[in-house]
C-alpha cells in the first residue's frame, strides 16, 4: 500500500509539491509555536507574577474624587497626597468588616505644617548698623529660584524713642538673636496596627531610646476654651527630606561710622534720608555668613528628637492653615506621540501676597481650612519616634512600583523645553517647599488617625488602600475575587474604588504653561498609573499565546481536510476502478489514513528536527513531554483532517468509473458571460459545492486571522503604553508575526490545492478557449479573479466569524474597530490571489491539444526536472525557515524599547497655551454683615481675620484691639485728626510653641477712599519679657499705634500682619 501511495504522489507531481511545502509549514510552525512559544508563555507567566505584586490590591476614594485622566484608567502620581478628606469612620468600618478583606489601611490627609529649626545665636561683636541678607536657592531639577529679603540691625545704645523704630529701616538688636531653616511638611493619619500590617511601618522605625513605635496608649487630648481646640497628637517623623534648597544668612556691616556718643543723631540722619531705602545703597563689609541645606537642618531637627540635649530647637506647638489639593489637567495632543502617547497640561494659579509663601505661582488650588485663623487647627507635635521609608515593604520594583505609594515623592524628569526640543540630559526635578506646587512632597509627619479625626472632623479619611484575602498569584480567580470585593465595597459604602494589583507605570507627559511674569518650563515625563496592565497582558498573552497554538492547528486541520477532500473527489474514478477489481470501501479508508499517517510522520520528524536546532542553539530548556507532543500534534492533525473524506470515500460505487465530471456537470447561471468577471463567478457558482468547500477552507482561517491581529494590536496597545508591557512585549511579538505566517502560508496552500484542482478539471475547456483565440493573460486572470471570488465570499464570512469570536472572548461589539475589521477583507481576497497564482499560472501553458489528454503526465526528462525543483524547493524552504526560527529567538532578548504604534494605543488632544490667563485663587471668601464700601472690599477679602474694636482674639497669642487716648500734644493739620489704638498681645505661660516672634510692623489705616495712612508715632506702655523681637511665654507686651487720618466720617479699617498669621488681620475702627 506504501508502495501504490508513492506511485500516486509520483504521478501528479504537482500536488505532491503542495503536499510537501504544506507538511514543512506545519512542521515548523508546530516545532516554534508548541516548542518555544510554551517557554515564552511560562517566561511571561513568571515575570508578570514575579512583577504584579503591590502592597495594596484595591485603593478606594470619595466619589468626588475622579478626574479627567482616568478616563484613559490613568491615575496620576501620589495623586492621594492630593485627597483632603471624604471618607467617614463608619465607612471605613463597613469596609474593615468584609470577610475577604485582609487589610484596610486608612490614611488622611490633614494639610501642610511649617517646621522650622533654630540653628545659630548670632553675635555682634562690635557696635554699629548690620545688615542681615537672607538668600534661599531652591533647586527644582530644572532651575534654581532664588528669594530673598533684608533687615538693618542697630547694636549699641540707640534705642528708638517709641515702638522697634520702623521709621528708621533699622531695628535694635536683641538678646538671643537666633536664625534658622524650614519647610512645610505634610501631617497625615494612619491606622498604627492597619499601616504596620500593609507596610511594616513599625519595623522601619529607627532604634533609639526617644525613638519608638505608635502604642495604644498614644492617644490624642484636646483642649477647647471656647475659642479655639487646642490638639496634642501622638508623631511620627520621617528621617527623609525631599527638598534641596539651602539658606544662606550674610551678616554684613554698613560702612557708616557709629560711636556712642553719636548714635542718636546718626540714626536720625538716617530716617531724614529714607531710612531703609537710604542704607540699602551703601556699602558694607562682610562680617559672617551662614550656610544651611534643608538637608542638614533635617538632620538637625532629628538629632533634636533623638537627643534632646542638641543645641537645635524646633517649635513643637504650630497651626494647620493649608489643606491639601489636587492637580488640575487638561488633556493635549504629545509632542510625541510614539514615545509618549498621553499628554496633559496643568492649570496654573497665582498664589495671594498675603499667605506668606515664597512662591508666586501654584498648580494646585489653594485649599484653606477657614478664613477666620482662630478655626485653624492648633496642634502641639508629641514626636514619639523617627522612621526610615526606605525599610518599608513597598515595590522598588520600576516597572510595577505605584506612585500612589505615600511614602516617597512622585518622580518627575524635564525632557523637553518649552520649545518642544529634547533636553540632554534630561533632568530629575526636585519638590520645592510650596504646598501648592506642582510637585508636593509625601507626608513626613505620621499621626493616628483618631488625632485626624478629632482635627478634620465626621470625615477624615482620604483613601483607604485593602489588601484582600488569598490572592497570591495572577489568575482568572484571582482577578474575579478582587473585582468581587470592589463591588461589594461600592455598593455598601457608595464610595468609588480602583484595582491597582497588577498595574504599571505608564510614561506620560505633562506640560507646565507660562504666566505672564514666568515662562513655560516646558514638558515633564512622569510616571503615571495604568491600571490592570499586568492583568490585561497576562489574560490577552494567555489568548495570544494559547489562541496561537489552538488557530494554528486548526488552519493546518482545515488544510489538510480540504486537501483531502478535494483528493477524494478528483480520484472519485480511480477509488471506483479499485472498487470494481475487489478493494472493500474500508480498505479505501485505509489508505487514506495511511497517506495522513505518513505525512503525519514526516511533520513529527520534521518538528523534531527543527526543535533540536533550536534547543542547540537557545538558551531554551529541553522539555521531554513538550517534544513528544509536537510528535503527536503533527499525527493529529493529518489524522484529524482525515476523518471526514474517509468516511466520505465508503460512500463511493464501482459504477462511477462510467461517470463524467466530479459532482455535478451541470450549473444553473444567473447572469450572462459576459466577460472575464462573470464567467469566472460562475466557474465559482456552477460548482457551488466544491466552492463552498472552497469558501469555507478561506473563511475559517481569516477570521482566526482577523481576531489574532485583534488580539494582537490590543495587546501591544497594552504593552508597549507600560514600562512592564515594554518589558515583556518584546518576549511575544515575534511569536505573533510567525504565527501569521504560517496561518498565512497554510490558507494560501488551501486555497491552491483546490484552485489546482480546479483547473486540471477544467483543462479541456482551458483548451477549448485557447484554441478560438484566447490569450494567455485572459487565462491568467479568469483563474486568478476566481480566487478573488473565494477570498470575496470567505472574508464575509470570516469577518462575521471573526466579530462573533471578539464578542465571545471580550464581551463586547467592536464598533470601534468595526473599520479596521471591514478592511480585514483584504487579507482573505489577498490570499485567494495568492493561492490562484500557481493554478493561474498553470493554465497559460494548457496547450489546444491537450483538450484531448488526460490530466497525468510522464516522462523521464519531466521526472529529472521535477526531482532537481522538489529538492531545491524543500531545501530553500526547509532552511529558510530554520533561519527564520533562529533569527526570530536572540530577537526575543535584545530589546525592550520597542516604540509604541500610535495606530494602536488611544492617545490624548489638546492644545498647549503658551501663556495661561490666571488670577488669583481665593477659595474661602471672607465675611462680613453690612455694606462694605468699594474701595475697601478688596481688604476685606484679602483679610483672614476680620475683628472689631474691643474683640478679643482667644487664641495663641492672646490678642486684643482697643481705642486709645492720644498723647501727641501737636496740633494736627487741617481736616486732620489723630486716632490711638493699642494692641495688646500675651503669650501664655504654657505655651509650648516657645519664644512667639513679634514687632510692631506691618500696620496701616485705611479709610473708605482706600487711602492708606503709616502710624506717625509707636509707643511701648507696657512690655514683660520681649527684647523688642521675641515675646518669651508668659510675655505680655503693648504697641500703642498713633494715625493722622482726615476727620470725615467715612469708615476706617486697621489692618495688621503679623508673622504668626498666615493672614492679615482687619480690624473695623
């Protein structure tokens, strides 16, 4: 029987060529895609496993928190440190209370402390005016800014007639005249034991006999006098500072000579010449200069901590003012998009004069916790112990580690200028200490959050971050039970949750505007949160990778069914013939199986084969059950694809050698001949079943096709958008583009098998035409537009099949992509053209007289040529697939920098404002009853305090405002009166906040015209432990403050502000 199949393969070399250029199709791409792709699917398994893992599974936020970006599932870096609040106790107890919930962990947001450290007493060893210049260079990473102010110091006798002598310009030194160095720093809440299980906060904490963890005795006490709520509260500090600035305090002395006797008259000189304004033009000598980093005076503060014997003081009483706020961004078209598909532009704002922050420009809103100071938090700091963020338990890992994470700064590099040219190098940027600027530093002051609630109130809690139960590997049950727990915590709590298991940072760019006193920056690269990436690339690689394998098989399944198929109706008479002489239909079955079992066979070997080069010439580790099931895939099948012909085949009767035709010599037509196209179709039509066969062999490929390039454009959108995705795409690309080859390589055979049939049946009537003057070209193309033809019909059907698999494996219809599906069209219509090429070819040398001949041919020179092509053929096949193979693996390992298709990954528009138009961003207006005269509103809504004469401010200082009797004896000018008011201000005795600096600058009258009018006379009835610059606690001082305003009637306001407000003060008069 072996010998009768080699003599029939023999006789119709053709066919055997096609047999044999399918079986080394299937053999390489079963050897590659069983082979190296189940390698490539456990190395993506691993590393996504490997690399998936964050400390928290699930993060859930107040509904109002959502913003623009995450319409992309984007979330902005330590976008929680933007969160104030929203979130309630009873909330986060219904959370806690869920049985699959491990941990809940809360953490709130209380606002922005400032913590300032005293460093060095100054000395003035000799008399005379010094001029002390305050200097701060911060560094952002992509510039320095620089602030900077001045004070003239009096040392000797001179002391003013009345008040600290600002008329002068110069103040007169006092004792214990210390500088020092701060910043603002943000206060959260945790839950000690939730935030020790998530994290291991407990196991960073730095040894020491000062330095200890949260315990349940660490409760906050509040104090409340009717006024304000005085909080102490339980601390933990970080022993990390993220900003980079230094201060910088030159102490210099004015050239001007200043002996004793002659003080007085000098400095009145001075006041007759400008005071300030006159000293500042004249020359000085440098006498000292000191020099603080904000990271020395960290260390300094912690030393203070650590060893309370330090000569460092830091203020442990201070106020919360400002609230924590959020980013605002506007989606705009990337400079570039294939490296940086999104793109967003942060809103600017002007930050007020009057908050006392260095900075002028703020991207964030300025979020205050009540205009009126005395409903400002008080807080004394409890420093109970120093942690080290870098000995938490967080991902360090770059390609899975969350920005959200609340323990380190979000990280931020300058790439492009305002120009949009790249900058070389790029540059890491650097918070600066501004509580509304772009980047914000993490909190560095842990309290609990019970100390949270007592401050912020019914809800404290910014996000709560859960970890859930027996969620230890990446798998289907794991992402069902995660998504499970989201819902339940939504639809109890009404509160939004996001699953961050299993994201990655994805590259995007921010763009910061110029103002009209600052230019643009230009572009930021940060790293930004796509959410499920691990999740989404592990299920869409699982239906790559596993589809790859199951469409490829199944392509090769299709081939060799319809191979055989056509085989068996175009040997309809020979199986009759040996019928007729004695064959059982059995036996015919036989025979058929043993042709798929010898091609079976030589696939095995085949695959075998090419899998041992690549085990030899890989890193790949050899698999022994992985090498038997190539084996037996190759046996499957040919087996498989042999099944139905021969069942088929015992249908066939002896009678049928007296037969003319295959199935039907006759089909109905239902438009005229007219030309090439229509007899073509109805070449396609008049044998609809052997075109249906045709049709279907086409379509079931295509739409495994389509689907597979579906999958594949989804995946690489997730991949290459991710810095993980970047990391692992490159493991499976090349397994993809293979795969398509061979399903493309085996639908093209497919459809060649049975248009070469086709055209050997219809040889006569090839002839026929050539004989009445047909040309060879018109030949060509009757043959070729009938695979036009299958390929029309199958892409129908294939893309019909393809949208249905979409629908069954994502759930969803593809309108999106329904486009790119209809152009899919191409690609069966295409390879139909590709499959007639051969048969077309084939037929233009059909000659007239073979109309007479039959369909075989032999002859010795004919059998020489075919011998030398067969060779040449499968040995050019055979090794440029073996080169494709070893050229497609070191490709899987050289690169991760793939550039991402833009065609396939949504990205951002928008565009960029050069200039942005922005005003001054007051979120809590001030209040007051009554009518307020224009020229004066602006004061009332600059102010943070508004009191009136007689108004007690209970607060720390105890403050007080009163009209006074005037003591000036002159007479004043026309229309003129003098009005006295003092100010009366203690510093209690307890006061933990120490020394309380003070002096009487900064007032002003202003009367309903807007007119403003300086004190023309200061006096100090009363002082008790002050040095004219500090009031010591248990001080109590009084500034009498003489005006000469006009006598009219209209309203006058006082307005003071002072260097423990944020604010000023408006006083009604």
């Amino acid at each position: 029987m072996i010998r009768f199949i080699w003599n029939n393969w023999w006789r119709n070399k053709g066919r055997f060529l096609l047999l044999l250029a399918g079986a080394l199709i299937v053999s390489t791409g079963l050897s590659y895609l069983v082979g190296v792709s189940q390698t490539n699917n456990g190395t993506i398994v691993k590393e996504l496993q490997n690399r998936w893992k964050s400390s928290y599974h699930i993060v859930v936020r107040p509904p109002e928190a959502r913003s623009v970006t995450e319409d992309l599932n984007l979330l902005e870096p330590n976008y929680q440190s933007g969160l104030s609040g929203g979130i309630s106790l009873v909330q986060y107890k219904k959370i806690k209370e869920i049985q699959d919930i491990e941990i809940a962990a809360p953490i709130a947001m209380l606002g922005f402390i400032s913590n300032s450290v005293q460093l060095e007493k100054l000395s003035f060893k000799e008399q005379g005016i010094y001029r002390l210049e305050i200097t701060e260079k911060a560094n952002s990473g992509a510039d320095v800014e620089t602030y900077s102010n001045s004070d003239y110091w009096s040392n000797g006798i001179w002391q003013p007639k009345s008040g600290l002598g600002t008329e002068y310009g110069v103040y007169p030194v006092y004792e214990n005249f210390t500088i020092g160095h701060g910043s603002y720093v943000m206060l959260a809440g945790i839950d000690p034991e939730a935030e020790a299980a998530l994290v291991g906060l407990d196991e960073s904490i730095i040894e020491n006999k000062n330095s200890r963890y949260f315990t349940n005795e660490d409760t906050p006490s509040f104090y409340d006098d009717g006024e304000f709520t005085q909080h102490q509260i339980p601390i933990l500090l970080s022993n990390q500072e993220y900003t980079d600035s230094t201060m910088t305090y030159t102490l210099s002395k004015v050239d001007i000579p200043y002996p004793s006797d002659q003080q007085v008259s000098i400095m009145e000189s001075i006041k007759d010449k400008g005071g300030k304004a006159y000293l500042d033009k004249q020359e000085t000598t440098v006498v000292k200069l000191y020099e603080f980093t904000t990271k020395e005076t960290h260390k300094k503060l912690l030393n203070a901590i650590m060893n309370p014997t330090s000569e460092a003081i830091y203020d442990s009483q201070n106020i919360i003012a400002f609230k924590s706020s959020d980013v605002e961004y506007e989606p705009v078209t990337s400079p570039f998009k294939e490296q940086w598909p999104y793109a967003y532009e942060v809103k600017p704002y002007i930050i007020p004069e009057n908050l006392g922050l260095k900075e002028k420009i703020a991207y964030r809103s300025v979020n205050m916790f009540n205009e009126d100071s005395l409903k400002w938090p008080r807080v004394t700091l409890d420093v109970k112990g120093v942690y080290d963020p870098s000995k938490l338990k967080l991902s360090k890992d770059p390609l899975t580690e969350l920005p959200m994470e609340t323990y380190f700064p979000a990280k931020a590099k300058w790439v492009l200028d305002k120009n949009g040219n790249p900058v070389n190098p790029s540059s890491d940027m650097i918070p600066l200490d501004n509580p509304y600027g772009f980047l914000t530093k993490p909190p560095s002051m842990l309290t609990t959050i019970e100390a949270a609630a007592g401050i912020l109130g019914e809800k404290p809690i910014s996000s709560i971050r859960i970890k859930v139960h027996d969620v230890e590997k990446m798998d289907d049950a794991s992402a069902e039970l995660l998504k499970k727990v989201a819902k339940q915590i939504e639809d109890e709590t009404g509160l939004i949750t996001d699953i961050t298991l299993g994201s990655s940072p994805q590259p995007a760019l921010t763009y910061i505007p110029g103002t009209k006193t600052k230019d643009s920056l230009g572009w930021i690269e940060q790293p930004w949160i796509k959410l499920g990436s691990s999740v989404s690339i592990f299920q869409e690689a699982k239906i790559g990778l596993s589809g790859v394998i199951a469409s490829v098989i199944l392509v090769a399944i299709v081939y060799v069914f319809s191979s055989n198929l056509v085989m068996m109706y175009t040997r309809r008479k020979e199986f009759a013939v040996l019928l007729s002489i004695g064959w059982r239909p059995g036996q015919l079955s036989r025979l058929l199986f043993m042709e798929a079992t010898l091609l079976g066979i030589f696939v095995s070997l085949t695959s075998w084969l090419i899998l041992g080069y690549i085990y030899l010439t890989s890193e790949i580790s050899p698999s022994l059950f992985r090498f038997i099931l190539i084996g037996l895939f190759g046996l499957m099948i040919y087996w498989l694809g042999t099944i139905i012909p021969a069942l088929l085949v015992r249908k066939i009767k002896p009678y049928e050698t007296m037969k003319s035709g295959e199935v039907s010599s006759v089909g109905k037509r239902w438009i005229p001949s007219r030309s090439i196209w229509t007899m073509s179709l109805h070449y396609l039509v008049g044998k609809w079943k052997r075109s249906l066969l045709s049709i279907i062999s086409i379509s079931l490929p295509t739409a495994l096709f389509i689907v597979f390039l579906f999958v594949t454009f989804r995946l690489k959108g997730v991949m290459y958008a991710t810095w993980l995705g970047q990391y692992v795409a490159v493991e499976v690309s090349s397994l993809h583009y293979i795969a398509m080859g061979v399903a493309l390589l085996i639908s093209i055979l497919t459809t060649t098998e049975i248009i070469w049939q086709n055209v050997s049946e219809r040889q006569p009537e090839i002839a026929i035409l050539k004989s009445v003057g047909w040309y060879n070209q018109s030949i060509y193309w009757l043959v070729i537009l009938e695979g036009v033809f299958s390929g029309f019909f199958a892409g129908i059907i294939g893309i019909a099949l393809a949208i249905f698999f979409v629908w069954e494996l994502y759930g969803i219809f593809p309108a999106e992509q329904l486009v790119f599906f209809l152009l899919a069209i191409f690609i069966p219509i295409l390879t139909g053209m590709l499959g007639a090429v051969f048969p077309a070819s084939k037929a233009m040398k059909i000659q007239p007289y073979q109309g007479m001949s039959g369909t075989a041919e032999y002859s010795r020179k004919t059998e020489k040529q075919m011998k030398i092509a067969l060779f040449g053929i499968s040995a050019l096949l055979f090794i440029g697939l073996i080169g494709l193979l070893a050229n497609a693996i070191p490709e899987m390992k050289e690169s991760n920098a793939v550039p991402v298709n833009t065609n396939q990954v949504m990205t951002t528009e928008g565009e960029t404002t050069k200039k942005a138009d922005i005003t001054v961003n007051h979120t809590i207006p001030n209040e007051k009853s009554g009518d307020i005269p224009a020229s004066l509103q602006s004061f009332y809504d600059e102010a943070w305090k508004t009191v009136q004469l007689g108004e007690t401010i209970k607060n720390s200082p105890i403050q007080s405002f009163k009209r006074s009797e005037v003591s000036i004896k002159e007479i004043p000018a026309n229309h003129m009166e003098y009005i006295s008011i003092t100010m009366d201000v203690k510093n209690e005795e307890d006061a933990e906040g120490g020394n309380l600096n003070i002096k009487p600058v900064g007032f002003k009258m202003v009367d309903g015209d807007g007119k403003e009018y300086m004190p023309i006379d200061i006096e100090i009835p009363k002082k008790k432990h002050w040095n004219g610059y500090q009031l010591a606690p248990g001080g109590h001082v009084q500034f009498k403050l003489t005006f000469e305003v006009p006598n009219s009637k209209k309203p006058m306001v006082l307005i003071y502000l002072s260097s423990y407000e944020v604010g000023p003060v408006l006083v009604e008069i």
